[in-house]
C-alpha cells in the first residue's frame, strides 16, 4: 500500500523540489517519499554548486564522497553514485551504472589502477559495467574492468575483482557467488518521479524488464 501524500510533501516539493532538479538535471527519484528536498538542498546542493565539492557531478553526492572524471560515467535513473558517505568512484576508463543502483557507505569503486613501472600514469581497461536492481553494501571495492549483472547483492567489505552474473548474490574477498538472488520485485511507475523520464529509460519501467 503506497504512503499518504501529505500536505507537507507537497510544500517540500513546491519549494525547493525546482532548485534540485535545476541543480542536478540527472537526478530520478520518485517525486515523494525517497528524500526531503530541504535536506538535498543542505547535504548536497550547497556542497556541491556553492562550495565546489564535486561541483561538475550532474547528480546528489555526499560532501564526504569524491568522484573522479564524472564525464566518464554513464548512468541511468534511481542511480546517484556517491550519494552516501566515504564513497570513492574514480572513473578515469569509464563507468557504466544501470538503473535502480545503490552504493553503500564506505565503498570504492575503482577503473584504473597505476601503472606499475610508471606510477603517474593509469592503466587501460574496459570499463566497469554495473546492471540494473543492483546494491553494493557497505566498504565493498570493485575493481577495474568489472561487470557485475542485473539483480545481483554485492556483500559489505567484499572485493570484486572478477565478473559477477545476474541474479546472485555474492560476497567475499576475493567476492564469489554464494546463492542465487530472487527476482527484484519493487515496481515503480514513470509518472510518480520527480520529473520526465526521458524515453531511453522507459524500458525499465516495462514488466519484462523485471522478469
């Protein structure tokens, strides 16, 4: 049963919900009852477009949580990497987050590692792939060149060093499947977040996509 919208939600939104989708034009998130804009405004807007903490990041991260060549990260919606405390994302040979992705505190997720004989420079990989339904715990690392399936549950402090399938649920350093992951079952619908979702998104939102 969905929550009652209360008069204060509407306020919530009315004042403030406009500078945070001005603010951060890759922000989805349903349009109540995920987080106060007053507090997204406090823990993230002033942060980030007054005092220039992770100024070029076009969504919400925590002003304790760095990000490394934002341009090379491709994301899609229910996704804001290093919206949580401590988390460090460098991006330096891409990242690409699905959508419905969320990334625990503390954790660390890496896609160049330094050259070993010239440690000013960075090494080539792939990029690291992250599908859809996915959530990494807590003081997790993933590292470069990782792809990591839709549905799966990375376990706190694991180290993912090798490609993790759909539906699993994996932990561990090094980070191994353990069991398989039921299917996600949260549903959302298009017309209850904040803004538009642009059309490249609306597959998401269809019944097989979650099948």
């Amino acid at each position: 049963m969905s929550q009652k919208i209360t008069w204060k939600d509407k306020l919530d939104f009315i004042l403030f919900g406009w500078i945070i989708n001005w603010a951060f034009p890759q922000y989805y998130r349903p349009k109540y009852h995920y987080t106060r804009y007053r507090k997204i405004l406090l823990i993230n807007v002033i942060p980030q477009k007054i005092l220039g903490i992770n100024r070029f990041v076009k969504w919400p991260v925590h002003f304790t949580s760095v990000i490394h060549s934002p341009e090379k990260i491709t994301k899609g919606i229910l996704c804001d990497p290093g919206d949580n405390p401590g988390i460090y994302i460098q991006a330096n040979n891409g990242i690409i987050f699905g959508n419905n992705v969320g990334i625990g505190t503390g954790t660390k997720i890496i896609s160049a590692n330094h050259n070993k004989e010239e440690h000013s420079k960075h090494d080539t990989t792939s990029p690291i792939i992250i599908g859809n339904d996915v959530f990494i715990y807590a003081n997790s690392v993933v590292l470069p060149g990782v792809k990591i399936g839709d549905n799966v549950v990375i376990g706190a402090g694991s180290i993912v060093t090798k490609d993790i399938p759909a539906n699993s649920v994996a932990v561990g350093n090094p980070c191994k499947v353990i069991k398989h992951n039921p299917p996600h079952r949260e549903k959302f619908t298009r017309e209850e977040f904040n803004k538009n979702i642009p059309k490249q998104y609306h597959h998401y939102f269809d019944i097989s996509s979650h099948e």
